[in-house]
C-alpha cells in the first residue's frame, strides 16, 4: 500500500534522477501528496532517453468513458497485473517510475493509528509505476486536454514491514530501474522484483497524526516524532 508520499530534493534523490540521465533540478519540496494529485513521473521513449512528466495519481485507463474514482485505481497489486483489464497493457509497453523521497504508512488499531514516514539511506525511493493516456470520446463536448494518469505498483510485505502493512510499493533497485522503464522488453509477472523482500534497509519514523490530513502540507508534520527505526534488507 502506498498512500501519501513527499519529494524532496535530497543527494540521494537527484542522484536518482542523474543515475537515470534526467537533466533536471527537482523543484520546491512538496509533502503528503495524495491521490488526484499531480505526481511526477518518469518515462523512457524509444531513444532510451528518461523524461520526467506531471501526470495525475490515479490511473485513468484509455478506454474509459469518463475520470472517475469510482474504483481505487492509485495502487496496482503486481498479483494482477497480467490479468486486470486497466493494467495489461501498461503493464507491457508503459512502464513508468515515480520518484519519491519518502512515503508515509500508518500502523495502530482502528481509530488510533499512528502515521509512520519511511525511506531509506539515502531519501531517494524509485517506486515501480504504470501509466496510461486518456483523451474525452471524440462526439462528446469535452474540449479537456488528455490526460496522463499513473498508479503504484505494490507487492505483498516483506516480513520486516508486515507490522506497517501487508503490502508494500515495489521500489526498484539501481539495477533494476532501467530495465523497468524499457518497454520494449518484456517483464514476467513473476519476476523477481516482486519478490516480497527488502532490497535494501529502510528507515522509519512516527509522525504528527496531522499528517492524517491529506490537506496538511505542512514540512513540520513531516518531522520525525521519535526515534528512527531500521528494516533489515532481505525477507525476514
């Protein structure tokens, strides 16, 4: 699961972007972005060239009649992506990664729960991403845009991570993000960077319950606190 998150521009995340050959100063920090909201968004063309575009966080699919938030379309379970309707072709040919420094989760019983922020080392997340392109049928009176809309690929949690939730956003290692944005290779749904392990450790904190408020864009809800806890890399 992945609800909220922030971009800063940290090192780590504008290595990030460098490592990828993104010619580009991330702008102001922006926090606890929700769902409809703009997000960054990475894509690769044909050219093996990586261009960061804003596109809307909750996937529209091309063939929809209308945007709707009808259904929860901001993450993907990658269990199904072979296999929904709105993820099967984006899942072959547009795959995309959003940039993030960090992401925030909630844990606690119904009613008392607790906002957590979670990165790692370096504030610098790639979280696996797809996205699609919807434009108003051609008889309507719609004179909108088209509109570039992107979801959040999760995969079940790590053992480690199972206290925050039961899922997890795939967050692809240096390795792996390449390979991820070039949609002209396949990607098999089972391949290993589903696999519901930490590829690197990753750090956690509480934060103010304000941050439940998606409207609060507040850096000082941000803040941790209390103290930083650590994830071991790996499965267990």
């Amino acid at each position: 699961m992945c609800g909220r998150f922030n971009v800063v521009s940290t090192p780590g995340l504008q290595a990030l972007l460098d490592g990828l050959g993104v010619d580009l100063q991330l702008p102001e920090p922006i926090y606890n972005i929700a769902p409809t909201e703009s997000v960054g968004l990475l894509r690769g063309n044909e050219h093996g060239e990586v261009r960061l575009s804003s596109a809307r966080w909750w996937l529209t699919p091309s063939w929809s009649k209308e945007v709707s938030q009808k259904y929860a379309m901001f993450n993907a379970r990658s269990e199904g992506l072979t296999k929904s309707p709105a993820f099967r072709k984006p899942f072959a040919s547009q795959r995309g990664i959003v940039p993030m420094s960090s992401f925030i989760e909630w844990r606690g019983s119904k009613g008392d729960k607790q906002p957590w922020l979670i990165s790692n080392e370096d504030s610098a997340l790639a979280v696996a991403a797809l996205w699609d392109l919807w434009s108003a049928v051609a008889d309507s009176d719609s004179q909108d845009k088209p509109l570039l809309s992107c979801t959040l690929v999760t995969t079940a949690a790590a053992e480690p991570f199972k206290p925050w939730h039961s899922r997890m956003p795939v967050m692809l290692s240096a390795g792996d993000r390449e390979r991820w944005l070039d949609n002209g290779t396949p990607i098999a749904s089972d391949d290993p960077l589903f696999e519901p392990r930490l590829r690197e450790p990753l750090r956690l904190a509480p934060v103010a319950k304000s941050a439940g408020n998606s409207r609060n864009k507040n850096p000082d809800s941000m803040q941790p606190a209390g103290e930083w806890a650590t994830l071991p890399a790996g499965d267990k």
